[in-house]
C-alpha cells in the first residue's frame, strides 16, 4: 500500500556567533518530513532570516527512492516584499524551471542532461543536512566531491531567483561523534562543506552534524567567514503511521 509510513517535524534556531552579538537570534525555520512507503521522502520547510534585508523562504521538495530529486517548489521574500517563486521538475536526462522574479520577471529553463541530477540545493538548511547523504560513508573520513547538482539560488542566503544555478560541492567527512543540542544528546556524523565550486562568492567553510540514522536530520552547524551564523536543533518529532 502507498502512503506516509513516517514523519518528522522540527525546529531550527538560528543565531549569530559574531563578535557582540554571539547567541542572538537572528533566524528560524519550521521543517517537516514525510518517508513514503516507496522509500521516497517530501521535504516542507519554511525558514526567516531576520538581518537585513529580511528573507522569507517556503521550500516543498520530493525526493525519490533513490535519492535524487523529483520536484521542488521555492518562494522567497526579500526585505518584507515578494522577489519570486519557481517550480523545478527533474527528469532522467532533463531539468526543467518555471519561475516569475521581481528582477527578472518570468523565467523558463530547460537543461539538457547526460544523466540525472543527484541533489538540488534549495537553501533549505535542513535539506542542506540531506545533502550530506551524497557522501559514500563506506571510503571512511576525507573529502568526497559532488559534480551534478543545482542550486536555486548562487546566494549564500539563497536571496536571488529562484532558478537554476549549476554547482559542484565538496563534502568532508571527520567521523562519529556524541553531541547535545536543545533538542536532546545524539550520536553524530561531523561533517564539512570546504568549498562549493562554481558559486559566484566563495563560500565560507560551513561545519556540520547530522543524525547517523538514513535521516541525515541537521543537529547543528556553523558557518565561518564572513556570515558567522549558527544553526541548532530546538525541537524534534517523529511519527510511526503504522496504518499507512
């Protein structure tokens, strides 16, 4: 039978490790993730960013048994004003995106594929723990490079757009470890993101730990440089659909 076989829901906090300002909120996002019978996953997220200009994002993705996108949906706000929204289809040798921009205006773009994409990047953060899963565990700790993925946005915030923007990503794998967040103790994978090929700015090294279930679900992380932010689990559900 289809239907969800289980949820989870949860909170991020976001917070600043700048100089003065170190542990202030600056930020949020709501996440929910439904694992269908097939083995396919719906990822929800809505997340603001309070510095300014302000960013408002809402995030619907599927992705399937495999692990590669299917579908994805953004809308952003920027500064308290409308700055788009866009529709993504992945195909087996195609992308497509329909978006409408305030900057831009009406966006439509085909990609051709040699093969499908394996991840898309939204700027969702708890999806930035999913991608985490592109890393083939079984090599051990080291450094691992992603070649066909996409990104909605070059912004570090994910502010511009949305549409496609093509991507490498690096992945650092340290290890296990045992940490605490607001939402309780877990067993983690620490891992890195040291460079993100391809983005119009380089990116500062972005540290992070998920769950060391299929999951991947983001426990914390950190990012340097410039942006100094923080992301931490504040809350944390999950739902078993026996019935499903």
């Amino acid at each position: 039978m289809g239907g969800v076989l289980e949820t989870f829901t949860g909170e991020l906090r976001y917070t600043s490790n700048a100089e003065g300002r170190r542990g202030a909120e600056r930020g949020r996002e709501s996440f929910r993730i439904d694992i269908h019978r097939d083995g396919s996953r719906v990822l929800a997220a809505h997340a603001e960013i309070d510095d300014a200009p302000s960013v408002v994002r809402d995030v619907n993705q599927r992705i399937g048994p495999d692990g590669r996108p299917e579908d994805s949906f953004v809308r952003i706000a920027v500064g308290g004003k409308f700055r788009g929204s866009g529709w993504f289809r992945f195909g087996k040798n195609i992308a497509e995106c329909e978006s409408m921009t305030t900057i831009e205006g009406r966006i439509s773009q085909r990609m051709e594929l040699d093969s499908p994409l394996v991840a898309f990047g939204n700027h969702a953060i708890i999806n930035d723990g999913f991608l985490l899963s592109l890393y083939d565990l079984s090599q051990g700790p080291g450094i691992q490079l992603i070649e066909h993925m996409y990104l909605s946005s070059p912004d570090h915030r994910g502010a511009t757009g949305p549409m496609f923007f093509p991507i490498k990503l690096a992945i650092q794998y340290h290890g296990r470890e045992e940490i605490e967040v607001e939402a309780g103790r877990f067993e983690a994978h620490k891992f890195s993101y040291p460079d993100v090929p391809g983005l119009l700015e380089e990116h500062p090294e972005y540290d992070l730990w998920c769950t060391t279930d299929d999951h991947y679900i983001l426990l914390k992380a950190a990012v340097g440089g410039y942006m100094q932010t923080r992301y931490e689990l504040g809350s944390l559900s999950h739902v078993r659909h026996d019935n499903a």
